[in-house]
C-alpha cells in the first residue's frame, strides 16, 4: 500500500465515529523504514472543542482497521 492510498480514506476515531481529518503525510523511522505516525489536517469541526497547541499526528499504534474507505484509529482527546 503507498502513502497516497492512504491519503484518500477518512480516519474516524472508534471512540465517538466522529471523523478526525486527512492524512497529509507520514513520519517514517529512519532506522527501521517502519511508520511511527501519520500526520493530518484536522478536521476543523472536531478539533475545534479542544483548547491548546492540537497535536496533529496519530500515532501508529493507534490504528485499529485500515479499511477500504476508512482508517480507524482509538484515540483519546
């Protein structure tokens, strides 16, 4: 799979459904070559209840389904 696949599905959090944003790009592990997260444009309705600096990358682990449309991920804010 490349980046650009990923780039076209929605990440939707698994928490509360609610769609987080697009992946704009990746952080790759330069001794590894493994991704540590993906970095994402958030969408500005679900990000906009937050107070503060929005971290703006998921990190790996946090993926629970690549999916043909969809990515979810389980993650807290």
């Amino acid at each position: 799979m490349r980046l650009s696949d990923l780039q076209t599905k929605y990440i939707v959090n698994v928490q509360d459904g609610k769609n987080i944003g697009n992946i704009i790009d990746a952080k790759i592990n330069e001794n590894t070559g493994e991704i540590e997260s993906l970095v994402i444009d958030p969408n500005k309705n679900f990000f906009s209840f937050t107070k503060g600096k929005i971290d703006t990358e998921i990190n790996w682990k946090c993926i629970e389904k690549i999916g043909e449309d969809v990515i979810l991920v389980n993650i807290s804010l």
